[in-house]
C-alpha cells in the first residue's frame, strides 16, 4: 500500500504540416507597393519620375550608388528547401481511467470509525489516504439500548472529516458501511438520517452475515494455502464475528476461502467491558468474561465438530485492535508499526504469555504502554478474553495476526464488481461482431 499524487493532463499540441511549399504573403519588411518600408528618399532624386518622359523601369543599382557602377552579378537564389517536418510531439499518456478511479471504503463500527482511500494496482490495490479514530460510539448501549448524545456526536464529527477527505480526493465509487452498534440500536435508523443531513453520508447497515463476508475477503490473502481450513475471527466493539473458512486449492498454489459457517456473538470488546468493567480487572472478572463468551461459543462450536478434520492442518487468523495490540506487545515494539504487525505468525503459548504481562498491569500501567494507549486501556483485556475463549475452543498450534478487515474487503468488492462489468461488456461486444456499414454490406 502507497501513496501517490494525482498528474493533470493537457490537450497534445498540432503538428505542423509538411511540405507547405513557399509562403503567399509579402517577403517581411516590405510594404504593400513593394518598396522597403521605412526606407529614406534618395539624395540625388534616382528613382522619382521625370516629368515628361515616359516612365521606364530603373534596374536596380549596385552598392556604388551614385557613381554608376554597375552592381555586381548576383548568383540565383537557389529555391528555399521545404523545412523538414517536426515530428508531432508526443500527446501525454491518458491515464488509464481503471487505474485512476478511486475508491472509498468506510466503516463506522461500535468502537471506531475508519476510513481508506485507494486505487486499483497490480497487487491488488494503492492506498491514497487513510483515517481511524476511536468515537465509541456504543458507549452506554448495552444498559440503554440506544445510541448516546455524545457517541453521536463523537461520530458525527469523524464522519464529517471522512467525507471532507472522500471529496478533496474527488472519490468515484464508494460504500459507507454502519455495523453493529447501528444494527442493534433502538434509534439507530434516526442516527443514521442525521448523519445524511449533517455530513452528506449514506451510511448502510449491514447485517452480520454481509460483515462476516467482507471480513474474510479482506483478510483473504493471509489465509494459508497449505491449510485445509481456518477460523477467521473479528473482535468488534460491539460484537465478534467468527467464520469457518474451507480452503480450496484453484490448481495454481493460490487458495479459495469458501465459507462453512459463521455465528455474530453479541459480545465485543466494549459491551463486555462495560458488563463486567475494563479499568480494574482482576483474575476472578477476567474469568467471567472468558466463560461468558464460552457460553456463546458453544452452540457454533457443536455445529462445526464434523466440519473439522482433525488430521488436516487448520490455523487460527484474528482481525482486530485486540490481536494488533497483542502483536504489538509480543513484539515488544516502542510505537506501534503496522508493516511489522501485519500478516505475523504467533503461537498461543506467546498469546497467553502476553495476556498474563497484561493482567499483571494496572489501568496505569496499560495505558502508559505504546502498544496499548490510553482509549484501549480500558477495552483491551475484554480482547484478550474473548480471544482466549476462541482459541480455548479451536486449539491451533498457529495464529495470523491481520491489521486489516472490512474496509479492505468493501475495497476489493468494488473493484471486482467494477472488473466484471467491463468483462460483461467486452463479451457483450465480442457477441455482437463488428458493426456494418452501407459501404461494406
């Protein structure tokens, strides 16, 4: 992912036409009666009409003027040689409008609103901008029910940045995606009508079978080939989606992740925060919490005991600020990098070592720490703890860290819907054959 500048790019000048042959207009300097313009009268009056006598034409006198010599021969004027025509300048390259169109994919989510910019490339996409701010806009949901003034207005403010940067960077194609805090929100339908009147943005709520999907496609290039399955989860702020995913060999060493199943737990990291608290944690809460997303694992765990084949290598790949943070940490990295986290292997022995340094932590303690901070102190042992009851169910001896997700699967869903209606318009075309014409039928 890089970011680049836009290029302008200009009308391609006219060539010049070749072999004109010579010019029509008077030779320059002269007038319209043929004498030099600007030309002072002659002392001794050569060249005046006598009265009297018939006008006769005067040659042209030599350089000796008046002392009647004749004027030296003058060779010919050999015929000027048509100037060579300048080869046309080379019209700048048109960008080619597949590679030029951006596109814009936003998620407002419970705990965050996140943005990305980018363009088609090689590998698969450019990215041209990018936006993330912590809004929790799920505060106080799980008592009330519904989404708070404040949280609104959190989000709102984020909201109108990211539409402020989808219309600097002149964005063609977009999808703007509200998840579960909106899905489950007694006036989420209000909120998202003000949104539209106050920033401009059609915010869609998706359900969590469409969030499940675009999760797998975006973290779909970190999926072992050599696996015959992985569970794919996403720890939200106000839920977390778990995905079984088959991997099907497309006979050219890539993989195809094709969905067995997949359950939304009703559990993220700030509902269970806020249920069982997030600033002090002690071994006996945190426990609860793992039990408690345990209880709401089981029914999936039961469906997918005959889909797993237990003789065939299976991994683990978690999408979330929980496992970024935990790989963070882990890493023992000073300020977080993301070019460092993304795509890592860890192993669940390094996982719970990590969680134990963690719980070890005062409130203090965490917030202090780069890879923590101070908006996830209090959110970030509700991930680990639904983490561990993920990993406590689907042992694996492999986990992928992926700092990305949705944004990044609405992004390759565009493209490829934009990629297939060209493919249908080609065929299209290619079934019609060539047009005819009056002259050619």
């Amino acid at each position: 992912m890089h970011q680049e500048g836009d290029g302008g790019t200009g009308a391609p000048e006219r060539a010049p036409a070749a072999n004109q042959g010579p010019s029509l207009r008077p030779q320059a300097g002269t007038g319209p009666s043929g004498k030099a313009e600007g030309a002072e009268p002659r002392p001794d009056g050569a060249g005046e009409k006598k009265p009297g006598k018939p006008r006769r034409r005067r040659g042209r006198r030599g350089k000796g003027g008046r002392t009647g010599q004749p004027a030296p021969a003058q060779k010919p004027a050999s015929p000027q040689k048509p100037a060579a025509a300048r080869p046309a300048p080379r019209p700048n390259p048109r960008p080619n409008p597949r590679e030029d169109k951006l596109y814009a994919a936003l998620d407002l989510g419970t705990n965050n609103c996140r943005l990305l910019v980018a363009r088609r490339a090689p590998e698969g996409f450019k990215v041209v901008d990018a936006y993330s701010r912590i809004v929790r806009l799920g505060e106080g949901l799980a008592s009330t029910g519904a989404l708070g003034e404040a949280a609104m207005s959190r989000a709102i403010d984020a909201l109108n940045i990211c539409a402020e940067k989808m219309k600097r960077r002149g964005v063609n194609r977009a999808r703007t995606i509200a998840t579960a805090a909106c899905r489950t929100a007694s006036n989420g339908p209000d909120f998202i009508d003000r949104v539209k009147r106050e920033t401009g943005l059609s915010l869609e709520i998706v359900s969590t079978e469409d969030e499940a999907r675009l999760a797998v496609a975006g973290c779909a290039p970190l999926l072992d080939a050599d696996c015959a399955s992985a569970l794919v989860f996403d720890i939200g702020g106000g839920s977390t989606e778990l995905i079984w995913v088959r991997l099907e060999s497309n006979g050219n060493g890539k993989c195809r992740p094709v969905i067995g199943d997949w359950i939304s737990l009703p559990c993220g990291v700030v509902t269970l925060a806020e249920r069982h608290g997030g600033v002090d944690v002690p071994a006996n809460v945190y426990g609860n919490m793992v039990q408690e997303v345990a209880d709401h694992l089981a029914p999936f765990l039961g469906r997918l005991r005959e889909e797993r084949d237990s003789r065939r290598p299976f991994h683990l790949l978690g999408t979330s600020g929980t496992v970024t943070t935990i790989a963070g940490v882990h890493l023992g990295l000073e300020r977080y990098d993301r070019s460092r986290v993304d795509g890592i292997w860890i192993s669940p022995t390094e996982v719970h070592r990590v969680t134990r340094s963690l719980l070890d932590m005062d409130y203090r303690q965490r917030a202090a720490h780069p890879c923590v901070g101070q908006e996830r102190a209090d959110l970030v042992l509700a991930g680990c703890a639904i983490f561990e009851a993920i990993a406590d169910a689907w042992p694996a001896e492999r986990l992928r860290v992926a700092d990305r997700g949705l944004r990044e699967g609405i992004l390759m869903s565009l493209m490829d819907a934009d990629a297939n209606r060209r493919r249908r318009r080609r065929r299209h075309k290619s079934k019609r054959g060539p047009v005819r014409t009056e002259a050619s039928a």
